[in-house]
C-alpha cells in the first residue's frame, strides 16, 4: 500500500480549519484577514506532517522581492558598505531566478514596512533588526519573509546568521590567545551583539561608530592581539597592530582589501546570499521541510591558507 501523501484537506483537519484558509495561508494570500496564531498553526502543521504542494512551484504573483536594511544615523561607510554588498549579491542571485528586487535603507523598520508588504511583494529580507522591531513586524506580516542578522520569535519565518561563536573560537586558535581584544561595528540587533561582546572582557571590546576613536582604543591595545570582524575595520587595525597579531573576519572574498598575509576568517556574503536566496525558494515553493527548534541558519566560516 502506498503511502498516503498529506493533502491539504488534511493540513485543515489537523488545524480545524477550512481548505480555504489553509488555501489562503499556503499562498500567502492578502485579500483575506486571517489570525496570527492560525498562521503559525497552519504552518506548523505543514512542517510536522511535511505537506508537498501538487506543483513543484506555485503560481508566483509578482517577480518582486523586497530588501530591508536598517542603520542607524552614526553607522560608518564599513558598516553600510558590507550591508549593501550582501544586498547586491542577493539582488543578482534573485535576477538569474526571474525576480527583480527593491532595495530599502530605513531607521524605521516599522514605519517603512508598509512599503513592502503595499507592494506585493513574492517574500522580503530584513538586515540587521533589532529583535523587539522584528517582532512588530512579523505580527501583520504573512508573505514569506528571511531575517539575516536578526531575531524574532516566530516561528513562521527564518533567521540566518553567520556563525561568529565558531568563527571567534577558530580565530583565538588561530592566534593562539584566549584573550583577544574585539573590533566590530555596531548592529542594531541588540541581543546578536550581546552574544557577540559575550566573549570579550568589556574593556577589551571597540564597536565602531562615527562618534567612536578607534586610533585611541588600539594605542591602549598596540601589544595585544585582536579579532576584527569586518574588512574595512580590519584595514584600519592594521595601520595600528602588527598584522601578525590579528584575525579578520571577512565578508568580502572577492576583494583585495588586507594585506595578503593578514589571517583571515571568511563567511562571504555571496554564502550568505546563497543560504538566504535558496531558502526563500523553498518557502515559495511551501517546501518548508523540517524546522529546528527556533528556524535559526548558521553560515558557516572557512579559514583560507596562504
């Protein structure tokens, strides 16, 4: 006997619900209001009984895709360079998958996401939101949606991050100290940066901003050895520190930007890009699979030797 294949009548009888809610909820359909917690219902059901769409793809009701960044008015160019980098990378990828995409820089998330959910938008990316915004967001917010960089707790949408806690205890090995100082930008998800500065004394922490002195932290630190998470501070650190003494960990694998002995941690934006890209296809796709505790992605870091 073949085994049976979970219908969409069956997604509604597990949920109590009409097929045409499940219908609606599936298609992220936005003609009809439907509660938040029957959502997250029927998606959940949808994952635990791994439900497959008669059609590999459904009919797609836009080729759009929205791109939300937020900064705030003392991010640095390193910072805003890096995030519009990755957007650019997601932009391309989506254009060899048919899907033109819009780019937004907001300080206020939760103003300016009227903007995409007005737009008709097939799914959207969030950069770098704080957790208590993005869960604003997420409670009127149905199209299939990827936060990088950010939290939420619902489970209705993904969140990829790289995987910084590998990528500082490779980079302690790598300097063979387990007292490091820290150089990273600053980010508006407060939680991921606590997580961050988590290993690092407080004194021994700079995150950078406009009105912030990077060349005063580093003459306090000029004999220690450091872990810089971004390429254009680690440019800056190296006018400072001996090269030898510090790990940087890159997002940009396709530029020249250190010096070609600096160590180096990569986790590219283009692997970024690609984790986000191919798992929105599979929301699109309603593969959603089977989801881990929290939706949470790791991007993995590769060390390259010289």
């Amino acid at each position: 006997m073949s085994k049976h294949k979970v219908s969409m009548r069956d997604i509604a009888k597990e949920c109590n619900v009409s097929v045409a809610t499940v219908s609606y909820v599936l298609n992220h359909s936005e003609n009809e209001k439907i509660g938040h917690d029957t959502c997250l219902k029927i998606v959940e059901a949808v994952t635990r009984l791994h439900y497959k769409p008669r059609n590999a793809v459904k009919k797609q009701k836009s080729n759009l895709v929205g791109i939300m960044i937020s900064c705030k008015g003392h991010d640095t160019l390193g910072k805003r360079m890096t995030y519009y980098d990755l957007a650019s990378k997601m932009s391309a990828r989506m254009k060899t998958l048919g899907f033109e995409t819009i780019v937004l820089e907001t300080e206020d998330p939760v103003k300016d996401v009227d903007t995409i959910s007005s737009s008709h938008f097939n799914g959207a990316f969030f950069i770098d939101i704080d957790s208590k915004i993005a869960d604003k967001i997420t409670k009127h917010y149905y199209v299939p949606a990827i936060f990088l960089n950010c939290d939420t707790n619902d489970s209705l949408f993904c969140k990829i991050y790289p995987d910084y806690k590998n990528a500082i205890r490779k980079a302690k090995t790598m300097l063979n100290t387990n007292s490091p100082f820290l150089v990273m930008e600053d980010i508006c998800n407060e939680d991921l940066r606590d997580q961050i500065i988590g290993e690092f004394p407080p004194n021994d922490v700079f995150i950078n901003s406009s009105d912030s002195d990077l060349n005063l932290f580093l003459q306090t630190h000029r004999q220690g050895k450091g872990i810089v998470l971004g390429d254009i501070l680690g440019l800056e650190t190296e006018l400072y520190i001996n090269r030898h003494d510090l790990v940087v960990v890159s997002n940009f694998d396709d530029s020249n930007i250190l010096l070609p002995d600096t160590k180096t941690i990569f986790i590219p934006n283009r692997k970024i890009a690609d984790t986000a890209i191919g798992t929105l296809q599979k929301m699109l796709a309603l593969d959603y699979g089977k989801a881990d505790e929290d939706n949470r992605i790791l991007v993995p870091c590769e060390v390259k030797t010289y």
